[in-house]
C-alpha cells in the first residue's frame, strides 16, 4: 500500500517506524515519467523501502511565470508510484518545507559558474538546499538522481561528500524516446510540433564535431541557444523552443 504524508510532522512520525530498514529515495517535481518510473524501478529493486518525494521546489526558480507553469500532476503521479510499488510519498507544502522561509539556505561558491549556475541566478542554492532539507527528512541509505541534469546531480553528490551525509547517492542513465528525445517533465508543454522539432536536440549533440557546431545546428533548426559547452568529459545544451526550455547532455564518447 502506497501511503501519501502532506506534512513533515507526521512524515517525521512515520520515518522512526521505518529505523533499521532499508530505504530508497526517489526526489522529483512530480509530472512523473518513465525517467522518473526507471528510477523507482532501480530504487525498488535496490531497497526494502522506497520513498518518493513531490516538490514543486519554488526556490530554485528565477522565473515566477516558469514556476507557474510548471506540470502538476499529483493524482495521476500517485496512480503511477501505486503501480510501481512505491511504499511512501512525501508531497509536502511549500510553507511546511520553508517554514522559516527561505532564510536558510545552501549557497555554493563558485568562482566562474557555468551553464545553469550561470543562466538561472540562484538555480543551484535553490536546488541544493532543498535537496538537504529532503535527504534530511528522509535519511534513505541511497537516493536516485538522473544524468539528464547531471549538473544538478554532480553538485549534489559534492555536497553530500562535504557535509558527511550518509546517503549514497545513484547516478542512473538518462530514459529516451526512439527519436533520441530525453525523457522530461517540461516535455508536456510542448505543442505537436514543436515536439516533433525536440529532438534535434539530442542529435546535434551526438553528430556535431564541437560545441559550436552543435550550436549552429541548433539554431539552423529553429531553436533558440543558451549554451552548448563540454564539460567532465560531457558535452551539454539549454535551448528553447517556443516558450519550453529544455536541456540535455551526452558523454563525449558518443558524438560521431
């Protein structure tokens, strides 16, 4: 039985039944997908006990209007996870979350940031100390993250290193349609025919011989570039297309 906790309160009650056993942890901003089913899958097969957090997290937002329109799914969310067998889900308040605000929170200090830390002020911090607040909360022995935004995924695994926290976290491949398009939550908002433009993005990452070839490819296709940049041996792009915003990366190893 899937059971659903709207406060940390009683989520806190609950967890100290849980003591001794072992727990996965699945963070996401619900509008789930078979991303977001895949690594419930890993957590389910890994783990006693899995636990699945819905957030709209509103810290890590720099846009209010991109806030306001991101998915909110939750009944059709629950439907899944009860499928997939999830045993808890934490969909907290934001007011429960932040009770103090956004008074605390987790900067990280770079001295150049790139990409998102780059094109989404505050977009880390927010990303960061939410992450913390949950891994607190949850105390699951691992806790699932995909490579999709494997920024975000890379400056949660320093954390916990830094701050000793005794999660393990999993890096798990990005899921992909056939045509190559990255699984996402933002994929929803896509009109017909703007989807069928998407997934030009993974292929310019995957054929272009650099970043600026990728680049240009993108923009002959009709979208709009933020950034295409390689970084730890990946190779990374935001783009939009219309209003929708989507990224995506690939190991280097795969372009051709």
């Amino acid at each position: 039985m899937t059971r659903l906790w709207t406060g940390t309160a009683e989520w806190l009650e609950r967890r100290r039944e849980l003591e001794g056993r072992a727990i996965g942890f699945v963070p996401t901003m619900g509008a789930l997908h078979r991303g977001h089913a895949s690594l419930v899958e890993r957590a389910r097969n890994e783990n006693e006990i899995v636990v699945v957090s819905i957030f709209v997290n509103p810290t890590q937002f720099n846009d209010p209007k991109d806030l306001d329109r991101y998915p909110r799914t939750l009944e059709t969310d629950l439907e899944l996870l009860r499928d997939l067998g999830v045993d808890e889900v934490l969909a907290p308040a934001a007011g429960d979350l932040y009770p103090s605000g956004y008074r605390f929170r987790l900067e990280p200090a770079e001295s150049a940031p790139v990409m998102e830390a780059a094109y989404r002020p505050g977009f880390l911090a927010g990303v960061l100390t939410v992450v913390l607040k949950l891994l607190c909360l949850v105390r699951a022995g691992r806790a699932y993250f995909g490579e999709k935004d494997y920024q975000q995924l890379r400056a949660v695994s320093e954390m916990v290193r830094e701050f000793f926290i005794p999660t393990e976290i999993v890096a798990c491949p990005t899921v992909r349609a056939p045509s190559g398009l990255a699984e996402s939550s933002r994929n929803a908002l896509l009109p017909p025919e703007l989807r069928e433009m998407a997934p030009h993005l993974y292929r310019a990452l995957t054929t272009a011989a650099s970043a600026a070839g990728a680049q240009a490819q993108l923009q002959a296709a009709g979208f709009r570039v933020d950034y295409v940049e390689e970084h730890w041996g990946r190779r990374f792009a935001a783009a939009h297309l219309g209003s929708v915003r989507l990224i995506d990366n690939v190991e280097l190893r795969e372009n051709r």
